[in-house]
C-alpha cells in the first residue's frame, strides 16, 4: 500500500504532466503554423506541395521576389505609418478620458465604459456602411487618413477599457500627495501616472499597433489602389503569372516578413506586456 505522502506526491507529477503537456501541445498548434509558412517560403515551385517538415532544398527566391516587388514595399511602408499613427492616437485620446473616467464621478461615466465594451463584441461589419458614408462626405476615401480614423473605432474601446482600469488600480494617496503639493490635473497626468502607466501604455499601444496591422475588411473597402492599400490587402491581391496560378510561394515569403515586426515587438516588450496585462486586474 502506497503512504499518504507517496500517492500525493503521485498525484502531483500526473497532473504537472498533464498540464505540461497541454502546454506542449497549445504551444506546438499555435506555431506550427508560422513554422510551415517559413518552410513553404523557402521551397522553390516544383516542391511547394511536398510534405517534408524541412526543406531538402533551401531557395531565397521567393523573398527576393518579394522585396524586390515596388507594390508589396509600398503596402508595407502604408502599414507601418497607418498602424503607427493609429496607435498614437489612440493612446492619446485613451490617455486623456481614462484620467476622469477612473477617478471623478460624473453622469453617464458608467454607460461610456459599457458602452466602450459594447462595441469591442460588434463585428466590424456593422459599422461598415457608417463608416464608408463618413469617409464620403470628408471626401478621405482611398486616403491613409481614412484607415486611420476607421481603425480607432476599432483600437479606441478596448484601449480606454484597459487604460481605465489600470488608472483605477494606482492608490489614490499617490494623487492625494501630488494634491497637497500643488499639482494641477495636468501636472498629476503627466508627471505621476504617465510614468506610472508604463505597462499599460505599452501593452494597448502594441495590441492596437496589432489589431491596425492585420486588419482586412476596412482596408479592403476604403483603398483603390495600390498606392493607399496595405499589407494584408495586398497580399490577398498576389497573382501569378496566369489566372489559374496561385503563388504560395510568394504569399509565404510575404506572410513571414509582415509577421516578424509583430513578434520582434512582442519579444522586446514582453515584460512591460504581461505586467500591463495583470496590474489593472488588482485594485491597489
């Protein structure tokens, strides 16, 4: 017969192998993916379809074809200004309404918070005629701007949501002792809680520099040429040397070097990512 201790400590080594391999296995569906994409761009034409797990033979030939393609670096440079943009600004509108969202009391301060996280659940498809009808009449159509101010309908909510309640989560004898100093509101925004807002203000800046980098539909609707489109628009138009032909190759390449500025940026920031993502959790 097994002692107490024995078949607890039995007990502990199954469930820490069944948690890790959960994890193996999460982690191995995640980026298989990413993984057969940077497989599939290095393979030349006659052996795109093979199922090897690596290349027998290793070709370059789709990267330089798309770096050497104007459009596709066009799309790229369209990407990184739009998503810039859009992420400054929304943190600067974010930054300004989290403040008195999180620490003054006024009517309907509760609704704009629900409806912030209202419109985060609607799909963008429902704003799309809205949008497209604005755009019109500012005449901004096929026009950076035009993407811009879309994708903050997108960005803004969540951000606001995030931003509001790691304001909420700073003690408020911080701001108390700031009070009794002098400070202005503006002095107690900028130099108290910006610093403070650290985290938080890398991991919505980042999510919204994401969710404007990949997204589709708008940038779909609101472009016309290749001059105004962006990544994702772009790589959907790839066409190969006939009607019938699809270029996987070319789409991988593309695929893999318009995702390695998102995880380069994961990676460099990971620690102010999960710090921001957890300290709004706990109200201080």
């Amino acid at each position: 017969m097994l002692s107490l201790e024995s078949k607890w400590k039995f007990r502990k080594i199954i469930k820490n192998t069944i948690f890790f391999t959960l994890c193996i296995g999460i982690a191995v569906c995640c980026l298989f993916p990413f993984y057969w994409a940077v497989v599939s761009s290095l393979r030349d034409s006659a052996s795109l379809f093979s199922t090897e797990f690596f290349p027998s033979k290793i070709t370059f030939e789709n990267y330089k074809n798309v770096l050497g393609d104007s459009t596709f670096g066009c799309s790229f440079l369209n990407s990184t200004i739009v998503a810039t943009f859009t992420s400054l600004l929304t943190l600067l509108v974010c930054l300004l309404a989290a403040y008195p969202l999180a620490r003054h009391t006024f009517p309907g301060r509760k609704r704009v918070l629900i409806i912030a996280l209202s419109v985060t659940t609607l799909p963008h498809v429902a704003v799309l005629s809205g949008m497209f009808e604005l755009i019109r009449i500012l005449d901004i159509y096929n026009e950076k701007s035009a993407l811009i101010m879309a994708y903050m309908i997108i960005t803004v909510p969540f951000t606001l949501w995030i931003m509001t309640n790691f304001v909420r989560s700073i003690p408020k004898e911080i701001e108390e002792a700031a009070i009794m100093d002098g400070a202005s509101q503006y002095t107690i925004l900028v130099k108290v809680f910006l610093p403070l807002l650290g985290p938080a203000i890398v991991t919505t800046g980042l999510l919204a520099f994401i969710a404007a980098w990949n997204e589709f539909l708008f940038a779909l609707t609101f472009t016309l040429t290749n001059q105004a489109r962006t990544v994702p628009v772009s790589l959907a138009l790839f066409s190969g040397a006939s009607q019938h032909e699809l270029p996987w190759g070319l789409i991988m390449a593309a695929s893999v070097i318009v995702t390695l500025p998102l995880v380069l940026l994961v990676v460099i920031f990971q620690k102010r990512i999960i710090s921001g993502l957890t300290a709004g959790s706990i109200k201080g």
